[in-house]
C-alpha cells in the first residue's frame, strides 16, 4: 500500500531549486504524480505544489520522517513550506446565517465524497438551519450575537474551533461582520463568498439595484477573511451571463447559483494544499 503526499512551497527563485526537491523525493523513494510550478518573475518568486506517492516500507515513510528530512532542503533555499498527508481530510467548521444555498451544496458534495474535506460543525447566529445540518448527521450549534455580546460569541467561537480540532473556517453566507481581532487569528484559514456586485451595489437588495443598472453579468468572489471586509485575497470567482428579461428575483437565484459555485471550488482547492498565499493575491493550482 502506498501513501500520498502533497508538498507546498513558495521562496525566491534560485537555479537548483527544482533539482533540490526532485533529489530529495527521489533519495526517498518518492513517485511524483503531480507537478505544478509558477514562477513570478515580478518579484522573483516561486511557487510550487508537488504530489507524490510513497510505497509502504520504505525507510521514513511517516509523515514526520519526511518532514524532518526535508527541513534541510528547505532551510538551504529559504522556503515557506507544508508538506501534509493526502489522506487526511482538513476539518471544517461551515458557519451560516439563514440563507442556506451554500450550505446545502457543501454538505451535498460531502456527502457524495465531491469534497475533499470533513465537516464536523455547523455554527450560526441564528437557528433556521439546524434541521439542514441534523438531516446530514451534523452537529449544528446556535451562536445569538449582538453588538454588545460579540466579544462573547466570538470566543465561543474560537473555542469551537480549539475543541473540533477545525483546520478551516467557511463562511456560507454569514451574515456577520468578522472583529479584526478574529479576522487575525483565523488568518488564511478561513474563506468568505460574497456576490461579486460589491462594492457597486453594497447595501440592502444589490439584486435589485443591479436590475434597474441593466446588469449583464451576475457573479460571485471567494476569498480570503481579512479584516479588510471583502477585500481579502481572491481564490475563485465565477461569473454567469444574463439579461433584460431576467427579474430581480431571477437575479437572486442565478446570483446564489455563482455563489455555490466559487465557494465549493475555493473549499476544495485550499483542502487539497492548491492555494498558495502571494502578498493580497493567491496562487491557485487548479
């Protein structure tokens, strides 16, 4: 039985670098199965992502074993890395507030094993959706927050996180807005959607201001939770094409439909080690 390995890095671009890490799989007797690499020659940057396999037996099979040897390789080349098993599934805490489009699809793509992730929490501020998360065997916990108890509720929070061991943090249409101190500690590890209308259309009913606009496209933006509300760095975005016969309230379900689907993509690619921080930007291996 093999075991699979995912490697992420990003460092200054330096001749020998590729070379070094190919050596270092190759003295571990490591199958490389996917490679991808993107050098940004603006900064003078790499970044690179490689899969590989490992049949059981061999010397340092375990995970730590091969972390520990790559420390080396590393330090010699000034590399930002993760080395992480494959087959283990990052937890997920999925928070909602009452529209459960999102939702529903997350928890649908994990049940039918489309979602490289294990969801072990739902957590909202209000408690429409419980029975969604109770139908797929999800405990589900009610979070009430106020202006004057949102210190309380996001230590809950963040306990929550500390107990279910969570690795990311989804914002499925959480209908809160995030304390910077909060925004710091969940710093890369969690993922917000918005429509992508914003700021254009910020405030209530931008399905409805973009109607009367004439808009021709409805989208969608996932990214990055940054105590810059909505500006955190971009992951996926999808876009959908409509035009002057579609009502607002058309409008809304393409715009959910966008929604659903830049967040499942931008949940799977940063559970499968695809996505790479780069300042405010992301580099995604899809």
């Amino acid at each position: 039985m093999t075991s699979e390995f995912v490697l992420t890095l990003s460092c200054p671009g330096r001749p020998g670098l590729l070379h070094a890490v190919t050596a270092f799989l190759l003295e571990h007797g490591c199958d490389i199965t996917e490679h991808q690499q993107f050098d940004d020659e603006e900064h003078g940057s790499v970044f690179l992502r490689t899969s590989f396999t490992r049949p059981a037996g061999v010397t340092l099979e375990t995970l730590d074993g091969l972390q520990e040897s790559f420390v080396r390789v590393a330090a010699a080349y000034g590399m930002e890395w993760q080395l992480r098993d494959a087959s283990v599934k990052p937890r997920v805490l999925v928070m909602v507030s009452k529209f459960g489009h999102c939702l529903a699809d997350l928890l649908y793509r994990w049940r039918s094993n489309a979602l490289d992730a294990e969801i072990v929490l739902v957590a909202s501020n209000h408690p429409d959706l419980e029975p969604m998360a109770a139908a797929e065997g999800v405990p589900f916990t009610h979070i009430p927050i106020t202006a004057d108890t949102k210190p309380e509720a996001e230590a809950e929070l963040l306990a929550l996180v500390e107990e279910h061991q969570v690795d990311l943090v989804v914002l499925a249409r959480y209908m809160q807005v995030l304390s910077d101190e909060l925004c710091k500690e969940l710093e890369g590890r969690a993922i917000n959607i918005h429509h992508s209308f914003l700021p254009s259309f910020a405030g209530a009913k931008p399905y409805h201001q973009a109607h009367r606009r004439g808009v021709k496209l409805v989208g969608a933006t996932a990214h990055y939770v940054t105590a810059d509300l909505d500006e955190g760095p971009i992951i996926e975005q999808e876009i959908i094409r409509v035009d002057h016969r579609s009502s607002p309230d058309q409008l809304v379900t393409v715009g959910r439909d966008a929604e659903r689907l830049a967040l499942a993509r931008a949940v799977n690619w940063h559970c499968q080690g695809r996505i790479l921080l780069h300042g405010n930007r992301t580099v995604v291996f899809s």
